[in-house]
C-alpha cells in the first residue's frame, strides 16, 4: 500500500461496513422484516470480514 502502514483490523472493520450496507439495501429491497435489523447487518458484515480475513490472510 506505498509504504503506508494500515492494521488489517482496520481495513477489515470497513470492509465490514460496506457489506453490511450492501446487506441492508438487498434486505430493503426484498421487503424483507427483520426482528433485529441493525445485528443482522453488522453480523453479516464481519462474518463476511471474517471469512475474507481467513480465505486471503490463510491463518
């Protein structure tokens, strides 16, 4: 990243923000009633951070 130092906590907290967006606007669009929307976001969000993390890092 040109000699800057980011953490990966970091880069994969905001890469958990952005599918969670992209979660939320699929789920709007499906009409779909959640009981807790904005856990369910933010689950997805760092399941899918979390499964990038292990499948691009291999730890």
């Amino acid at each position: 990243m040109a000699g800057l130092f980011v953490p990966l906590w970091l880069v994969l907290s905001l890469v958990a923000v952005i599918i969670a967006v992209v979660v939320r606007l699929a789920f709007a669009r499906l009409g779909g009633i959640l009981p807790f929307p904005l856990l369910t976001y933010l689950g997805v969000g760092i399941l899918v951070a979390g499964a990038i993390d292990l499948l691009w890092f291999d730890r």
